[in-house]
C-alpha cells in the first residue's frame, strides 16, 4: 500500500497521559497536514510542514499538542497531559504540487 | 480566518434520483474547492475539485459548480446508486498560506434503493 499511512489506528489513554501518533505521508510528497475530526464535524486544521519546517499552525493547537517532522519525511502529534476533550480522529494528509491531499486512515483517540 | 457552511446536513434520496449539496465559504483568497466523501470508518476521498478560474466540472454522474462573486459552490450527483451513501464534505482552500483545507460540516447522504 503506497497511501498515507498512520499508526496506531485506535489509542485507549487516561486523563492526564501522554500520547504520540506516526503519520508516513506518500513517499514524494513534501508537504504534511494533521487534522482533527470529531463526529459529526469535518476534519478542522491542526498544522501544516513543508519538508521539515512547520509553516502553520492553527489556533487550535494548544501549548499540549507538538508536531514534528524531523527528516522531512514522517511526522510525529504528541499531546501531553491528554484532556476528555481530546478525544477525536487525527487525520494526516500530505500532498506534492497538486493541491489536492491525500489522507491517511487516522488514529481514533479515546481519552477515559 | 476561512468559514465554510455546508447544507443539507442529511439528505436522503430515492436510486435513481439527483442530490445536490450546497457550500459557501466566507475568504475571497480561497481558490481551491475540493468535495471528499468518506465512508464510515474510512478515510476521506476526494471525489472531484475545482479552482476558482473554473465556473463548472464535470467527472461522469458527479458535477461542481462555483460562482465566485456569490461564493457559493455545490456538488451535484445524478442517477443516484446505494453505493453514493456516504458523508460528503466540501473544503475551501484560500492561496498563500499551506493552502490547509477548511471543511463544511458534512451532509449525510442515503441512497434508498
């Protein structure tokens, strides 16, 4: 499967845990987008790299949420300290010179 | 920043029949207007997409149209099957920045056979 793919696909966490998602975007895209899908609602934009520089961020992301992408390739969320209200789908998404994106399967989390 | 509503929120049609989906978006600079469909449980697809230079596209029984001075596009399927259920999403790209989607709320979309 050469799509964007996303690992792990569910996380069951406690309040107040730490979590990290891996996203592996299409091997030639250069650019990477998270986003944040809660049911009922469509995905809203977390942040966005181009090669490894973080260019976007959205107001969204509080100061508990940290993006990277060190090599320019894969990306890492973590967000520290998870709240009931993080519980969503995270979405990853990359895309080359078209704009159009391609999304990964998204990890579903649960905070408890 | 940019605001897209998305009408109907569910919408339900005989096999066989049109269903059309509205969207406005709010950013003059937005000129990327892609529609996704997403199963339950999967990913989101797009399905088709227009820019701004462009009033109408077509791709076989799936149709968008824009109208830029309104800022209004909508999405029309025709001859309906089972396998058009599914939540349609529209998205607004405005240029110059990581040209990041912004997403209507989805419509729910039953095909009855």
């Amino acid at each position: 499967d050469t799509g964007v793919s996303q690992d792990p696909r569910h996380k069951i966490t406690k309040r107040g845990q730490n979590v990290t998602f891996r996203c592996d975007p299409i091997s030639e895209h250069n650019r990477l987008y998270w986003y944040r899908q809660t049911l009922g609602q469509g995905p809203e934009f977390l942040t966005y790299f181009q090669n490894e520089a973080q260019l976007e961020k959205s107001r969204l992301l509080s100061d508990r949420f940290s993006a990277e992408r060190p090599k320019g390739s894969f990306s890492t969320l973590e967000i520290q300290r998870t709240e009931q209200g993080d519980s969503a789908m995270y979405l990853c998404a990359s895309r080359y010179n078209h704009p159009e994106q391609f999304f990964g399967p998204g990890t579903r989390l649960t905070v408890l | 920043g940019e605001n897209v509503e998305q009408h109907p929120s569910t919408l339900s049609v005989q096999e066989g029949d049109s269903a059309v989906i509205k969207c406005t978006y709010s950013d003059s600079a937005s000129n990327y207007f892609p529609w996704y469909k997403q199963e339950l449980g999967k990913r989101p697809q797009l399905i088709i997409d227009i820019r701004s230079n462009v009033g109408e596209k077509k791709d076989q029984r799936i149709a968008v149209t824009l109208n830029k001075t309104a800022k209004h596009f909508s999405l029309h399927i025709t001859e309906t099957q089972p396998e058009d259920s599914a939540v349609y999403f529209c998205a607004a790209s405005p240029s110059g920045k990581g040209n990041q989607f912004y997403f209507g709320t989805g419509t729910s979309l039953t095909v009855i056979p």
